[in-house]
C-alpha cells in the first residue's frame, strides 16, 4: 500500500527557523488550509500544537471544525459568511464588505486589507465604513492582515498596509494583531512592521526565497506485479514507451487518480532515487525497471518533483489523495 512519511524533527526544525523572525511564538500563525497543504491536518495539527503553537489559519468552517478544541485562535481566510457560525476561538477573515450583513454581536473578526493585490479584501476607502460597522455591531476586532502578491512587490504594497494599520490603530481603542508577511517575506525579512508572519509552505520546507529548510513529506509506492518483457515490447497506455532490450519491470501502485501529476511519458520524469518512469502514468499505477524494492520512494523533495511538470510544489503537494497513509518519522 502506498503511504507518506512525515518527518518530525524536520518540521519542528522548520518552526524553529520561522521562529527566529518573529518576535515570539505568538505572532507565529501555522496555515493549515487545504488538508495542511497535503500533509494531514490531523498529523500536522497536533506536531503544532506539541511545539508550542497557539494560532492557526484555515480556509473554511470545515477544516477550523476538524482542529476546533486545539488552538486558541483559529483564522478563516476564505470562508462564504451566509454560511458561517461563530465559534469562541474562530476569526472570520473579512474579505468583503457585505460578509457584515451575516454577523452577530461579539463575532471575531479580522479585516483583510486589500493593499492592490485586487483579489479581496477591504480597500483603503472603505476602512473607515468597515471600523464603523464593526463598532455598530459590536463586533470585536481581533486582527488585520494583508496578502502580497509576489517577493517584488512586498515594496509596493507595503506602504499601504502600514497607512491602512496606522488608521486602524488611530480609530480602533482594542489592541489588534496585525501580519502581513507569508513565507517568502518573512525569510526577506520584510516583517519589521509588526515582526509577525503567516506561515504556509516554509513549515513544510519550501520558500520562493532562499531559506534554510528541510523538506517534512516523503511519498512512497510499493510493488504490484513485475515481469520481464522483450525487446520491442511496450509498457502502458498508447505504446509511448518501448523497450530496445529485454528488460524486467515493475509496476507500483500510484497513479494520477491518487494526486500524482500526469506523466504522458513523453519526457523524462526520474523518482527521488533517480528510477526511470517507463510510459504512461496510470490513473492507480506506474511502471519501472524492476530493482527488486518492494517500496519505492515517488518523491522526497516536492520541488525537483514539481519542476519535471513545469508547476510549483503547491499544485504537487495539495493533490495528493487525504486517503494516502500517513507515517510520523
């Protein structure tokens, strides 16, 4: 059966790293959204909680119910409001003036800033309006936050977002949490402001600037059948691959219908220990030179693998299939 490791001592090594660029655990926000980014929220939620972490992140109202009883904070980035109920420890993300409409007295809430990223958000013509009804409603006001659009453009936004905490703090009397850097600015160090982060893929091992991290996730696939074939045999769907000498195969069992991103066969894809892929990816299945393993490692470092595909380790990690084993290391 095909199964996932998770190393430990990886991930809390990764933690550590973020750690050091904030001013203490609790401007520390782990994002666990999207089944932890493919690693299990479950696995991941409790190695976080055993190092000490006290605020997360998720997209909706049915990944904060699945951790509800194990964090203080839980922030709901993208949850539709008519659809939402208030929990103690949940914070409902903002992102547009009409989710008001579907809140009560004492709901939290955290305003996401749209610093022109123009994707959602509060724009800075509209705070004033939002701290009103936020008051009106007596709502409570736990955080404000913004999204940068690339590691080049933190510059350009950054101005805004501190303008826009700056009214905040002027016109708002509570003390507010406020985050603006993800992984990528956190290890540009471009958090000065509030010296807190939201911390997705670099928990996981993975930045789009340079930063000292190990990977956390192994992917593993174990063998089905093998056999040998003959020169000029084929291996899979559509005859991509043919063999120009006897060869023994084997086949394991992973396939694109388990998240694997499809291989046509027609350029090279190597596994982490350099096996060759012969032919078509199945949707359960795919085949190589027979090396007597009945387990195979698919992938060890989400980015080499990612980059066979021409897509990033986002894409790589989410699409794994939640029903794969998972293993702590």
């Amino acid at each position: 059966m095909a199964f996932i490791t998770i190393n430990k001592a990886n991930y809390f090594y990764n933690l550590n790293e973020c750690l050091k660029k904030v001013s203490s655990i609790d401007k520390l926000i782990i994002i666990l959204k999207d089944n932890a980014y493919g690693h299990d929220i479950n696995i991941i939620s409790d190695l976080a909680l055993e190092f000490g972490i006290k605020n997360v992140a998720v997209k909706n109202i049915n990944e904060a119910s699945v951790i509800q009883n194990k964090f203080k904070n839980i922030l709901i980035l993208s949850q539709i409001p008519k659809h939402y109920k208030a929990c103690d420890n949940y914070i409902l993300a903002i992102n547009d003036l009409s989710y008001f409409d579907y809140l009560n007295n004492e709901d939290k809430v955290a305003l996401k800033l749209d610093t022109n990223m123009h994707r959602s958000g509060i724009c800075e013509n509209n705070l004033e309006l939002a701290l009103k009804i936020i008051k009106e409603k007596k709502l409570k006001l736990v955080s404000a936050f913004t999204h940068y659009s690339s590691p080049n453009n933190i510059k350009n936004q950054k101005p805004l977002y501190i303008k826009m905490c700056e009214f905040i703090k002027n016109n708002y009397s509570d003390e507010v949490f406020f985050h603006s850097a993800n992984s990528s600015t956190l290890f540009l160090d471009e958090n000065e402001y509030d010296k807190a982060a939201r911390v997705g893929l670099a928990q996981f091992g993975y930045c789009d600037v340079k930063a000292n991290l190990k990977p956390v996730l192994s992917l593993w696939a174990e063998k089905i059948s093998s056999r040998i074939i003959s020169a000029g045999d084929s291996i899979g769907y559509d005859e991509i691959f043919v063999s120009n000498k006897d060869l023994k195969v084997a086949n394991y069992d992973l396939g694109y219908g388990d998240g694997l991103l499809y291989y046509k066969g027609l350029k090279e894809f190597k596994l982490a220990n350099n096996e060759q892929v012969l032919g078509k990816i199945s949707m359960d299945s795919f085949s190589i030179e027979d090396t007597n393993k009945e387990n195979i490692c698919v992938f060890n470092d989400a980015l080499k693998y990612a980059n066979y595909f021409n897509t990033n380790v986002y894409e790589a990690l989410v699409r794994l299939n939640p029903s794969i084993k998972k293993i702590i290391i």
